[in-house]
C-alpha cells in the first residue's frame, strides 16, 4: 500500500463524522461483515483510523479502492467544497440520445486521448446525475489523487456541475464533455455556491416557482382579520403590494440556499447631487458582493419589510430567471449589454 | 488599591492630602465635562464639542520613519489589535518600564499558580515580559510616549538558541489628545487611553488586571463606531495619490432574517475622484492653513456612494449598519478591531482612535 | 396626500387615537397590542411606515390625539425618514400631541452624533423624548404605559390639563448642564 493510499484515507476518516463514516463503510462493500462488526466506532477517531489503516493493508486496498470510497462521502455529502456551473451549448442531432454507458466509455476514451494520465472513474447516482471522479495527471507524473475534480452530468441536459477544476484542466474537460454528450460548446454559466443541490435546483429550476401575475394572490388579504380591531394599518395595501412584489420575485416557498452574489459594475456614476462625478465620462469601477446564508431569502424580505425600493431591480430578480450569481455590468453605450 | 496605599506611605505627610483630593477630583471629571461641560444636554454650539472633532487636519505622509527605529515600528504594524480605553494611569512613569517588567512577570507567574488557565502548548516554564517606550511616536507636547508590551513564553524544552514564542502583545498609546483634558489632569496621572492587544485573551485579562492593580486606573472595550468608520474610509482614500490604497472596501450589514452582507469594493482611482468631488474648493480655505478635511465632506463622500449604489439595486445602505472598512493603509472593523498596514498613516488613524477613546471613557 | 389635521374631527367618548410611525414597522406592532391591552379606555391604534397617510382612510380615520414617531437608532434610514415624515402634520400637533420613542439607545454601535441628532429635533419641536427597550415583553408594557399616560392628556381624559400644559413638562430641552469646577 502506498502513501497516498494512506493519505487519501486519512484524510476522509478525518473529514467524516462517525456516524457517516459507518454507512459510507457500509455502501461501500469492500469490508467483510465480520471486519465491519469488529470495528468500534465508538473509539476516538485516531485510534479508528488506525484500526482502518490495518485493514486497509491487510485487505490490499488499492489507491483506486479508497477513491471509491471518497466518491461515495462526496456524493452523499455534495455541499462541500466550491461547485461551478457549466452549461454545454448548440446541441448536435443526436445529443438527446446519448446514454449512460455510451457516455461513460465516450468520455473515458476521449480524456485519455487528450491527457496520458488520468484515473476516471463514473457513478450513476439515483436522480439521474453521473457523478465522475477526475484524478489528473501529465505525461510525466501519475494521476495525483489527493486532488481530484468531481464532475456532475445531469444526462440529457446542458448542466454541467464541477468541482476543483485549475484552469489549465478546464479545456481538457470541456473537450471531452463536448465530444462525448455531443454538444458543440462549453460555457461557464456564472453560478458558483458552496451547495451543489442549490445551485442545481436553481439553474434547473426544480423549487417551488411563481409566475408573474397582476392578480394579488388570496393570501395577501387575509392578515387583516387575524389583527385585534382597535389596531389598523394605514399603509396596508402597500404592505400587501410590497410582499406581492417580494413574491412575484422570488415565490412564496423554500428556496435554494445559494450563499453569494457577485455584481461587477462599470457603470456612469449616478447621483444627482454630485454634478462633477455624474458628467464624468468613465465609469465607476466597483465589485459589489452580497452574502448570506440564504441569500435569496434575505432578498425576499428585504423587498417584503421595503429596504428594497418597489420595484425590485432586475439585477436581484435575475438571480432566480436566469440562474446566474455573477453578473459583470457595463453601459451600453460604452458596449456590450448585462 | 494596594498599590495607592504603598505610595501614600512612601510619600511625605505634606502630600498626602493633595494626593487624594486630586485624585478624587479627576473622578469628577471625565473628557467630556471638560470639553463641553454644559454639553450633556447642551445647546448647539457646545454639542458639537462633545463629540468627535468635525474638522481634521488633512494626513501628511508622516516622517514618522525618521522619527522611530524600524524595529519598534514594525511592533505596531501589520497586526490586528483588539481596541480597549483605559482611564489615566495614576503613578506609571516611563522610567521604571524595567522594574513593571519584572512585576508583570511575577504577576502573570503567581496568577498561574493559582490555577488560573494560563496554559500554552507544551511545558512553559515561564513568562518574559518586556516593555518598552516607543521614542518619537508622541505628536503634541502633552502627548505621553506609546509604550509597548510584549509577553514571550519560555519553554522548559527548549534548546539554549531557540528564540523564545512571543504569545502575546500589546501597547498603550496617545496621539495628540486633547490638551485642554491632559492639562486638566493633576500631575501624577498619566493618560493612555488607547490600548490595543493581540493574543490569548488570557493574558489581555491578566496585563489588564495588573494595570488596574498598580495603576488603579480601569479598561473598557472600544468599539469603532458607525462615524469613526466614515471617517476612516475618507482618511485613507485622502492618501490614495501618496500611497495607493489598491482598494476601497466598505462592508454593511442588513437587518434582515437571514442576515445579509454587502461587500461594496471600490476602484482606487475611482474612489479618489468621488473623494476630490466633494472636497471643497481649496481656494476658499484660508491660506497659508493646513490642509484639513471637514466632517460635511466625508459625509458628502460616503452619501455618494451610497446614492450610486441605490441607483442600482434600489437598496438604501443607511438601512443597515457599517460594519468594516479596509484598504491598503488598514483596515477597522466596528467591533473594535484595527489593523494599520502603512506606518505613513499611522498617526492619523492613532488621534482618531485616540479622540474615540477619550469619548468612550467613563466618570 | 395631505397633511394630518389635530382637529378635523370630533372626538369620541372615551376613546384615545394614537398613530404609531416606525420606518422599520418592527416595534410599532408589538407596541400596538400592548398599548390596546394596558389601555383603561378604548384605544384606536393607527400604524403607518411614514407620512403622509393615505387619503383614502381619511373618512375613517378619527381624531388622533397623538402621534409618535418610533426611531431605531441603529438605523441612518430610521431618522431619515422619520425627519422627512415631519412635514406631513399640522403644526397644531406640535402642542404637545408629539411625541419621539427611541429604541437600540444602548447599542455601542451608535454614532453619538445621531443621539444628538434626535435631540436636537425633538427640542426643537418642543416634543417629549421617550426612550425604549423594544426587545423584552417587560419594556415593551413599560413604553405602552408611557404612552398611554401621555395620551390619556391627549386626549383630554384627564381633567384640569392639556397637552400643551404637560409638553411644557415633558418637552426635550436641551439645557446646560450644572456647572462643572473649573480645573486648576
């Protein structure tokens, strides 16, 4: 058994909880049952870790073995690390007919092709996703395993969902993403968040959405009664306004957790009482970034208490429509658009 | 108190009295009453007195190198410090930094003993502690010398040349504080209202404990607030065309559930052209005067960025709260937290957080 | 859109209106349900986020007998809006049927400046400055019962005196302090 075998399993009994560490070991399947009972999870996690390292030797696990085992952690734990969309473009004919095991010979055949060293290895998870594990190498050093790229296809569509990826890697996949789901480009689609089900969920849209209508929805009126009638509001129908518009936005159900928003603006100063920097010619250069825990939330209730003004700029809005969180802003007049 | 009563002792009868008058006296009065005296609920002119200066001399690019040794610059740079007030020290005296070291060793040594968590990694043996004045630091007449302190761990296993661990450290420090409030300060006191302190929050308390014991004088956190932060962010944009500020950084936080962050990082270059937009026409300054920045145009310049933000996302910034401000020079954080990147500034920052920390004091 | 009258209307028998404003419209709700449950008389809450009220309640609305503005210190957008909603009421109200509510007055983050700011308005327009705790249930009873208290003049429930008498009282001033020795 080699160190980076050591290493690598190390590294992912550190990371785990107990707990998880039990039914990862469990899916696993590479433990003998009597192995599996004679651990005791209940030990200090050094002392289990040694315990593993033994086995591990005993059994002759390979590098290639425990990577499996990471793949089934980072697959059950997909909310870790920093997830990047990527969106395949322009469709070939028969891109809507490429399946799982074309794709995964296509795939594995084409990377090699550009990369001498590289350790693929697929997974088809339950909702339709094909998780690949990309350990890479150069012509001259072996597939570095203790870095690899987690890839997410969502078969039959144009989402690409990627981990860890140095730019240096990025064409080599983009090559054999391309060639191998018979798409024609690879664009990155400006979503990045720590959580893979939320930016999934946003891009594919698969969250309770709300479609822009000019009716208030029935639940806006009924507050009114629930209220003691000795306590009235003035301002009751902009409440009301306000919260159909915080609805319209973002909809009324859980939304995906998405972590930040990044705006980079190049843009004519604006503001009226300074004449000296609004007739300036150049734009104003600024990176305004918005974090929370669950920034979509915070936006829908910025716009429902009205610290966001009526109606709710399109750069907010978009976050949902366009499933996009960076967004780099010129004036048109000075060339391309939003 | 032990301390004050030792040096009653040591001192002559005579003293005695006008010892303790004088120090019951500056009970009574605190900055505050000094400057504005009828201020509290006072009419408009005096309110203003109160609070932090309005109008600032416009930073020059120190030649603070010349004045102070590298090295003892190099203590209070590029660190983040944890901001206290601290009251006038009664009886503390530059000269005898040898012998406070020698008893703030013991103290931190009998404190150990006591079973209080002192306990670093690994076998210690023992604290060093070293003080030191900072020469050249002090701006105006009255301004008592910045002293540092320093706390280095001692380990039992160490080998005869390994340099000791510095665990701790800290300075006392007043830049340009008001003359009226130091004057008014009977001669045994000495004022260094600003303390700043990094490492284990353990020491901070034991180094604080020690001051008050032998100084009988008090700490208290200093928070950077909402118009410090302002001014800060004007102060270091000023400096952009001496020494570049690589970016402006201010950061707001909104009062919503869950909470959100705003990030808002400006272009140098742009940064400093709304600056000079809002400075006043120099022309109507009095000649031959310093350069000085008015309250009025810092708040020109933060509302300007506010007002080209809200253009944008239709959001109000003065909804929410400054929290940080950062550049180059330094970055202070509202929770009382400094860090000073360029030793050229650094004397401006320090008589702000000075003029703070004399706001902040109690009495 | 137009301004709020003190007298456009005939009061009601034993009945107090009062009108909370709050930018925030946090604290007014709360506030609201205690000032209605401490109250003796029957009391009229009106709630609003800023003046002018809109004119289409104006054949609903009763005589207010007070108004307060509820101002978060913590927030630049509080006072703000809270200066700019002044204009909208008849000067009549400032006879003592104004009054300022602070919350967040302890919060270390406050410039001192805006504590001034405030008060300086408030004495300004010769109005009462009431501060409060808007986060326990204890403080917030305790500021209803403030208000109650000034409201019930107000309103006229109390006999030999007026709203303009009491706000001689009550009004902020911002007086010199005792003076201070003079240092040697």
């Amino acid at each position: 058994m080699d160190d980076t075998t050591k290493r690598l399993l190390h590294r992912l009994i550190r990371r785990t909880s107990t707990e998880m560490l039990k039914t990862t070991l469990g899916k696993w399947g590479r433990l003998t049952m009597a192995q599996r009972q004679s651990l005791d999870f209940t030990q200090s996690k050094s002392a289990l870790t040694e315990e593993l390292l033994t086995l591990c030797e005993k059994n002759g696990w390979t590098v290639k073995n425990v990577a499996e085992l990471e793949m089934i952690h980072v697959i059950d734990n997909p909310n870790q690390g920093m997830w990047h969309a990527y969106r395949l473009m322009d469709p070939e004919d028969d891109a809507c007919s490429v399946e799982l095991t074309q794709f995964k010979e296509r795939f594995k055949t084409h990377l090699s092709e550009v990369v001498r060293h590289v350790s693929v290895k697929t997974k088809k998870h339950t909702d339709e996703a094909v998780w690949i594990r990309i350990a890479w190498g150069d012509t001259f050093s072996r597939p570095n395993h203790l870095k690899p790229t987690y890839v997410v296809y969502h078969l039959q569509t144009p989402y690409v969902f990627v981990t860890s990826l140095t730019s240096k890697q990025k064409p080599l996949l983009s090559q054999a993403l391309i060639l191998s789901t018979r798409y024609q480009g690879f664009k990155d689609a400006n979503l990045s968040g720590r959580k893979l089900t939320a930016i999934r969920d946003l891009l594919m849209k698969q969250y309770p959405l709300v479609f822009p209508t000019n009716f208030s929805s029935p639940v806006a009126e009924k507050d009114q009664t629930m209220s003691n009638p000795c306590i009235i509001k003035e301002q009751d129908g902009l409440e009301a306004k306000r919260l159909q518009m915080a609805r319209g936005a973002f909809g009324d159900g859980v939304l995906p957790q998405l972590e930040s928003a990044v705006y980079k603006l190049e843009t004519k100063f604006k503001d009226q009482t300074n004449r000296i920097m609004t007739e300036r010619e150049e734009p104003f250069r600024c990176v305004v970034k918005f974090t929370s825990t669950n920034l979509l939330e915070s936006f829908r209730q910025c716009a429902a208490s009205g610290i966001v003004s009526p109606p709710i700029t399109p750069l907010f809005s978009s976050i949902p429509l366009k499933g996009k969180n960076y967004f780099a802003l010129k004036d048109k007049t000075l060339g391309s658009s939003p | 108190m032990i301390c004050v009563i030792v040096s009653v002792l040591r001192t002559p009868h005579s003293s005695v009295a006008v010892q303790m008058r004088g120090k019951r006296k500056s009970c009574r009065q605190s900055y505050s009453s000094c400057l504005g005296a009828s201020s509290r609920l006072g009419l408009k002119p005096v309110l203003t007195g109160r609070r932090l200066n309005t109008s600032r001399r416009a930073p020059k690019s120190h030649s603070i190198t010349e004045k102070v040794t590298p090295e003892q610059l190099a203590l209070l740079l590029k660190t983040e410090w944890k901001l206290s007030y601290v009251t006038p020290l009664y009886q503390f005296r530059h000269t005898q930094l040898r012998s406070y070291c020698r008893q703030l060793s013991a103290f931190i040594a009998a404190e150990k003993q006591q079973g209080l968590a002192v306990e670093v990694e690994g076998m210690q043996s023992g604290y060093r502690v070293s003080f030191s004045a900072v020469q050249g630091m002090a701006e105006a007449d009255d301004d008592a010398e910045t002293v540092t302190i320093q706390i280095h761990s001692k380990s039992m296993l160490a080998k005869q040349d390994e340099p000791e661990k510095l665990v701790w450290s800290g300075w006392l420090s007043c830049i340009n504080g008001n003359p009226d409030y130091l004057h008014s300060l009977p001669n045994d006191f000495t004022c260094l209202p600003l303390f700043g302190s990094s490492g284990q929050e353990v020491f901070t308390f034991l180094v604080q404990s020690w001051f008050q014991k032998t100084f009988d004088c008090c700490f208290g956190p200093l928070e950077i607030n909402h118009t410090s932060l302002q001014w800060l962010a004007a102060l270091w944009t000023n400096c952009h065309t001496e020494s570049s500020i690589q970016h402006l950084k201010l950061i707001w936080t909104l009062p919503v559930e869950p909470q959100l962050q705003i990030t808002y990082t400006v272009n140098p270059q742009d940064a400093w052209s709304l600056w000079s937009s809002v400075r006043k026409d120099p022309e109507e300054e009095n000649e031959g005067e310093e350069e000085s920045i008015d309250f009025e145009e810092v708040v020109r310049f933060i509302q300007g960025l506010k007002n080209h933000f809200y253009k944008h996302f239709r959001l109000d910034l003065s909804a929410g709260t400054l929290k940080q401000v950062s550049t180059a020079l330094g970055s202070a954080k509202y929770s009382g937290r400094i860090k000073i990147s360029n030793s050229r500034y650094m004397i401006t920052t320090l008589t702000l957080l000075t003029e703070a920390a004399l706001l902040k004091m109690p009495i | 859109m137009s301004l709020l009258k003190s007298f456009n209307n005939f009061p009601a028998l034993n009945t107090a209106n009062i009108l909370l404003v709050e930018n925030e419209e946090q604290f007014q709700q709360s506030l609201a349900n205690a000032l209605v449950e401490a109250a003796d008389a029957i009391v009229n809450v009106r709630l609003a986020k800023s003046l002018p009220v809109p004119t289409k309640n104006e054949e609903s609305r009763p005589r207010i007998d007070l108004v307060v503005f509820i101002i978060n210190l913590t927030s630049e957008l509080s006072f703000e809006s809270t200066e700019a909603s002044l204009k909208y009421l008849d000067c009549g109200y400032f006879l003592g049927k104004v009054c300022f509510m602070l919350t967040n007055a302890r919060n270390a983050s406050i410039p001192p400046e805006r504590l001034d700011a405030v008060r300086k308005l408030a004495s300004l327009l010769h109005c009462p400055l009431l501060f409060a705790e808007d986060q326990t249930p204890d403080g917030v009873t305790n500021a209803a019962e403030r208000l109650l208290t000034i409201l019930k003049v107000a309103a006229g429930h109390v006999p030999m005196t007026t709203a303009l008498y009491m706000s001689i009282l009550t009004q902020c001033t911002v007086l010199p302090d005792i003076d201070q020795p003079s240092f040697d």
